[in-house]
C-alpha cells in the first residue's frame, strides 16, 4: 500500500466531537476506534473539534476533550488547497497567526455523528482538499441526512417508505392550525414529527392527538428548518449494517428492542436497557429481503464505505418498511453496525482496517476522473 511515509504506516487523522448534538456520542464511538487503531500499521492523529467548531489537535486529544481540559491542545485546521496539503497548526506568535505543517495524512476518519459531520459539509471540505476519507461522500452524506430528501429517493427507487410530508418551520410559525391540518391528512394518530436533519432521535415527538401534535411541531422546528411529519408505524425495529463502495454487503439483520415507548434519546444512551438482538429472529425469506432493500438504498444515494440502514417491520401486516439509513453510525465496541459485522464473520479491528481500506480504494477510483475537458484532436 502507498503511504506519505517511508517507515510504511498509514497517516491517519481521526476525527471527533463536533458542532452537532450528537458530539458526547461521538467521543464514546471515537474511544473505540481509537483503541483498536493499530499502531504497528498506523501513525494516529487524534483532532478534535469542539461544541464551538474549534479543530483542536494533540496525543490525548479525545479524553481532554471528553475532559473540558483543552488549553494544552493544538488549535489546527486542514485546508480546501490541495497543494497544502495534510494538517497545518494554527500558532499565535508576535509576528500575528501562522500556519505551521504538522504532518502529510493518508486519510481522514471522521468519527462524527450528524451536522457537520456525517451530512456532507465536513465531506466538502475533504473533497477540496484532495484527501481519503471513511465513509460516504457528499451526495450519499446529504441525501441520507435529510430524511424528507431521503425518503422521496425510496419512493422513486420503489423501496417501501411510510407515508409522510416535509413542512417548513416559516409555514408551522405562519399559521400552526394549517399545518396542523396538513400533518392530519398524512394519516391517523399516532404521528411521529421530527426534524429532517438530526439523529439521536433528538427532537422527535410520538403525537397521539391534536395537543400533541401542536407542540411536537413546534418542538422538532426549534431544531431544523425542515420537519418531517410521518405515520407511526407498530412495527419491530429491524437494523443491517452495509460496508462497501461499488460492490456493497449486508451483514446479518439485527432487532432493537426499545427500553420505552420508542427508540427515543433516553432510551438510546441512558437507561442502557435497550436490548440488541442479533441475529434478528426472523424468517429467512423476510431477512434476505431486508438485507437486499438495504444493499438497493445504499446504492441509491450513492453511498460509501460504511451505513446502517433500519426499518420497521410493522405487526399488524408484516410490511416493511425503510426507516432511515445512517452513514455514521454509532461506532462503539457495543453499537449495532459493528456487532452485526462481528456475527457475520468481521471483528471489530478488522472492521476499522477495512474502512480504513475503502477510503484509499474509492480515492483511488476518484483520482481516475478526469475533472478538465479533454480536447479530442
Ligand atoms: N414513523 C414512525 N413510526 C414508529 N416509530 C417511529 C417512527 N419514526 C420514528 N420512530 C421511532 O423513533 C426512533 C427515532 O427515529 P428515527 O427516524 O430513527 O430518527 P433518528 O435519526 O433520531 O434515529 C425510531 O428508532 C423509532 O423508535
Ligand atoms: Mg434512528
């Protein structure tokens, strides 16, 4: 493998935190990663970005972060010019601010969770700056963070998705009674009303009637310009796990079970009693056409390297339906994307390299692109 350096190990940023509301999320995937990173085979950089959106780079980043004890870090930023290329740090000296080289990179891991993080933008920048990176691109990154945008993609894909409608937080403010009647007509109560763009199912709300409805809207548009109003569905919640640039795989399927009424923050990260069941307890034929669904949604929005996609398997019917696909999943030792992978045969520091390894191969099948127009003569 090509590295930056001579003594062969892979320079590798890793990316953590973050501006989103999913940053203390994101320092608890980013301790695992960093712990199976082996450094026989990699050089590790470990880069923080705070609440604020400062980048802040040292050995013990992470834990000072984790920590709030982050004045002996290096504040450090890597750049769109691609001729500067790597991590550059940031020192005030009396000459004013320069930029100092810290070292070349090979790829970048963003362990980071929603906004600016897993929705493109942080993608945008490592496009511009030429370098490889873990995990999907700008396209796959966008359209699988908007979950209205997201859900339209299905539809046109013919991949089952539950009736839903996109309003916009300007409309809900205008005049609630109307939008109020729009979310009515999605279907009967239960209605579930989130933000479009957020994860952690921070802002959701389960409406069970009108009262409910009002404040979930107004709830879910404190947090995002775009809000979502969908059927709630009675259904089991159904995971795969997807790894893979042009020829994508799905691992076994896996059941959520929720510890409250559904799958919301609390349940997620505080009780610790939602329980993980894996393999899922499905039949064959039902599993194979989850696990093809999620290959086809993958697919769809252009995804790369790594996405978990859910589904609800609804009681009543036995539909299923596509929830939504997350191309930065939870990343502990004990989250489901690298549980699921474990029981379908790939260990969890086998995972990494892998991921590691498809950030250099869709580089490398990236760079093949010609980006000026070739004059035929
Ligand atoms: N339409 C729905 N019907 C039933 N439950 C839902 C529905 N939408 C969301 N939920 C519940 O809320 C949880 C979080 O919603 P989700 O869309 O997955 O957002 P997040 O990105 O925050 O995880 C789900 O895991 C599920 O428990
Ligand atoms: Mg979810």
């Amino acid at each position: 493998m090509k590295t930056t350096d001579a003594t062969l190990k892979l320079k590798i940023a890793v990316l953590f935190g973050g501006r989103s509301g999913e940053h203390e999320v994101s320092l608890l995937s980013a301790k695992s990663v960093l712990e199976v990173l082996d450094p026989a085979k990699y050089e590790i950089f470990q880069v923080g970005i705070t609440h604020e959106g400062r980048w802040l780079t040292g050995p013990d980043a992470r834990a000072k972060l984790e920590n709030g004890n982050t004045e002996s870090l290096t504040p450090c930023i890597i750049l769109p010019d691609p001729s500067r290329p790597g991590l550059y740090a940031i020192r005030n000296t009396q000459h004013g601010t320069i930029l100092e080289h810290i070292t070349l990179l090979d790829a970048v891991f963003p362990v980071l969770h929603g906004t600016f993080g897993e929705d493109g933008t942080l993608q945008g920048l490592l496009e511009m700056a030429d370098l490889a990176y873990v995990g999907a691109g700008v396209t796959g990154s966008s359209v699988g963070m908007d979950k209205g945008v997201f859900k339209d993609v299905m539809r046109a894909n013919d991949i089952p998705v539950v009736e839903a409608i996109i309003l916009l937080r300007s409309e809900i403010e205008k005049d609630i009674q109307s939008a109020i009647r729009e979310a009515e007509a999605v279907a009967a109560y239960p209605l579930f009303v989130k933000p479009a763009n957020l994860g952690s199912s921070v802002g959701i709300t389960k409406c069970n009637n009108r009262a409910d409805l009002a404040e979930g809207l107004l709830e879910a548009a404190a947090y995002d310009r775009r809000v979502l109003v969908e059927r709630g569905v009675n259904g089991r919640e159904i995971e795969v796990s997807v790894l893979g640039n042009e020829d994508p795989q799905a691992s076994v399927a896996g059941e959520v079970q929720p510890s409250r009424e559904f799958y919301s923050y609390e349940s997620k990260y505080m009780d610790g009693t939602s329980a993980l069941l894996i393999p899922a307890s499905l039949p064959a034929e039902t599993a194979e056409k989850i696990r093809s669904l999620a290959v086809k949604a993958y697919k769809a929005i252009d995804c790369a390297g790594m996405a978990r996609v859910d589904f609800f398997l609804e009681k009543e019917t036995g539909e299923i339906y596509l929830n939504e696909i997350n191309t930065l999943p939870g990343f502990t030792n004990i989250s489901m994307y690298p549980k699921l992978w474990e029981a379908s045969g790939l260990p969890y520091t086998r995972l990494v390299d892998r991921l590691i390894e498809l950030a250099l191969e869709r580089k490398a099948e990236r760079d093949r692109t010609e980006h000026r127009f070739r004059r035929v003569t």
